[in-house]
C-alpha cells in the first residue's frame, strides 16, 4: 500500500442519483446486442423483461394510476443489479485511459490514485479530468453524477507528518468543489484518512448492542434455538460484515467486538453477567472474533487462489514448490519476500494453511469446513496478530 512507502492516496466516491432508475432501455439492449454478442431469443427475453413494465403506488390502501416505465431496472430483482454492471461495463474501458485505479461494486464506484506527496497538485488535476470525462459518458448514458454529494479524501499515514499547506483542500467535480473529508462511509465501511476503523467499530457496537437489547424485551417468550437465530441475524451478521478488514487493527477493537458477541451469547443462555463466556460460546459453536477474522481471511485467500478470484488479491498470493520434505535454507530463494502489506495480510494466513491436511481438498466448501475445526481447536485467548516477515503459501 501506497502507507507504507509514504505516498498519498487520492480517494475519490463518486455518487450516483437513482443509478437503477434511470438505464435506459434502448441503450441497454444495444450495449447487449454489440458489446456482449446477446442475439436472437436471447436477446428478445431481455426486451421483454424491460419492457411495459409498471408502476402503482399505493397508500391507504387506495391505488394510484399505473404509469409504464420507460427507465431503469428492478433493484431488488436478481436481473437488474447484473444488468446495471453491464449498462456501466463502457465506463471501465474509459478509465483505463487515463493514469487513475478504479473499484466499482453496482452503483458504488470509486478513483483512486496513489501519489508522492511533491506530486500531489498533478495527481488531483489527473483525478479531475478523469471525473470530467466520467461525467460526460454518464450524461451521455442517461445516468446523473451527483456532484455535491461526491466525496473525495486524501489517504495518508498517521505516523508521517506533511508541511503545512503542502496538501490541497479540495477536487474539482461537475460544477463544484468538493473539499477533503476526514472520514467517508463506503460499502458500509466508516474509516478515516489515516485508514483507522474505530468510528465503523463504534457504528457496529452501537447498533449490535441495541439489537441485544431489543431481544432482551422478548427472550422469556422465545426458545434457546430461536433466541440464538435472532442474534445470529441481528448481531453476529453486523460483527461478520466485512470483518476481515479488522486484520491488524488494534487488538482494543477487536477486544469491543469480542464483548458483543459474549453479551449475545449470554442473552441466549440468560446468564448472569460475570459468568464465564467461553463454555457458552463452544456451546453455541460460535467461534470468537479474532477467529472469526482469521476464517474470513483464509476463505477469501483460497478462494482468490485456487477459485474464480479477483486478480487484484491473486497477485498478492504467491505459490512455491518445495521438492524435499525439509524446509532447509538452501531453498530459501525459492521464496519471494513480500512486502509489507502482503505480509501483514497473510502471515498468518499461510501459517494456517500449514496446518491444514490440505490434500485433495479442490473447492472452498470442504476447505472451509477443514478450517472451523482447526480454528475451533486454537485457545479463544490465543491473539492472532503478528510481525510481517518473508511469506510463502503452500501450493496445493
């Protein structure tokens, strides 16, 4: 990562106004058509699917006149969030003609550019052009860029200090200008400029605890078993969302998640306030967060190895052969040391996969199960943080 080399990253969200509702419908059965080779019937079911489709609206339980739609897709439908990722496909090719990295998940999409921090003035200008030419293919495709509510911050490390005034105070987007933010919310994630994740830990605290407490209202009425799915679905999925960005952060957070989870635990079994958690989590078969955190980890890790992954997290993996059954330093330049943020990410990672008897194991189901029984076997105090140092994965 561009922290670790004392670089500066320019982030910048884009927004979208009803990006679902406004894909027009001649322009998505034509990029079908000639970008993806859709013919024939094929083609034909999608235009029916778009097409006279309507809309009621319905309050008091009084109707409203039926208007047909002539603009976008059905959000919630499994169709229409596959089919705005191909109306969008275009814009992908567009911003690899310029010096700037993109991310995009549905409607979320996110520039970013890493830069030295003498560089920064023609690193934002950069950004802004590429947002110049962004929002004139999205209004060229029916689609409306958000300008004021576009969110743009300056990545840095917290333990490099910058001149004063050597950090611009804002981006050009649209017709207007937009200041660096200190914190901005993407994919459900809060964390700041300096990348820290307390805010998003005390968002998730937050809400997790209120939902403990509103299933304390009704535990006399429920069962262990429907008490348990309700904290399965109100807080262990809020503790589970995206955690495996909690890898390395610092252990006090991890430390306040961990508290959640006992709370949940003894809501189910409606104990006492001191009484030891670790037999009600076996009980439960709740693994701990920290391992949690970990199961997330190595899941995502062989998934992107050994499955369809991203090619962004396969590169960040790399595979060695070892001949012999000894682990001698003479083969020790068969390895690749990686850099720092590699290291940090899988160290512990590869020390599972060492552990696991991986032999014929070819899919991530019976991968995942081979690992809850190992990380249920590891002490819960056990911490599951580590110094970066040379890594290798197995190859399997």
């Amino acid at each position: 990562m561009a922290l670790n080399n004392g670089k500066v990253s320019v982030l910048t969200l884009l927004d979208l106004s009803a990006a679902f509702d406004t894909i027009d419908h001649s322009i998505m059965t034509a990029r079908l058509e000639a970008t993806f080779g859709i013919t024939g019937s094929a083609l034909s079911w999608f235009e029916s699917y778009l097409s006279d489709r309507i809309q009621t609206v319905v309050v008091n339980g009084i109707s409203s006149e039926s208007t047909v739609l002539q603009f976008g897709v059905p959000q919630g439908s499994v169709l229409g969030p596959v089919l705005f990722v191909l109306y969008m496909n275009p814009l992908f090719n567009l911003v690899k003609q310029y010096p700037i990295d993109h991310h995009a998940f549905a409607d979320d999409n996110q520039l970013y550019k890493d830069s030295e921090i003498d560089q920064i003035d023609t690193t934002v200008s950069e950004m802004e052009d590429c947002v110049v030419a962004v929002k004139a293919w999205m209004t060229a495709n029916k689609l409306q860029l958000n300008d004021s509510k576009t969110e743009s911050m300056l990545v840095r490390s917290q333990y490099r200090s910058f001149p004063e005034n050597s950090l611009p105070s804002s981006i050009h987007v649209g017709d207007s200008d937009v200041n660096f933010v200190s914190s901005v919310t993407n994919l459900g994630v809060t964390f700041d400029h300096f990348l820290n994740l307390s805010q998003h830990v005390q968002n998730i605290r937050t809400i997790a605890y209120s939902n403990v407490r509103k299933i304390s209202y009704i535990r006399h009425y429920l069962t262990p078993q429907a008490a348990q799915t309700l904290a399965c679905s109100l807080v262990l999925s809020r503790i589970d969302y995206c955690n495996s960005l909690f890898y390395g952060c610092d252990q006090k957070l991890v430390e306040s998640l961990q508290k959640v989870q006992n709370s949940a635990a003894k809501l189910i079994y409606r104990s006492k306030k001191f009484d030891h958690v670790t037999p009600l989590l076996r009980s439960l078969h709740w693994l701990p967060v920290s391992a949690r955190i970990r199961y997330k980890h190595a899941c995502i890790c062989f998934s992107a190895k050994f499955e369809d992954g991203p090619k962004y997290l396969k590169e960040l993996l790399v595979t060695y052969d070892n001949p012999s059954d000894y682990n001698l330093r003479s083969r020790a330049d068969s390895r690749k040391l990686e850099t720092l943020e590699r290291a940090c990410l899988l160290l512990e990672i590869a020390r599972l996969l060492l552990r696991l008897p991986l032999s014929g194991v070819l899919s991530l189901p019976p991968f995942a199960i081979l690992l809850l029984r190992t990380l249920s076997a590891v002490p819960l105090k056990r911490t599951f943080f580590a110094n970066p140092c040379k890594l290798s994965l197995p190859s399997l």
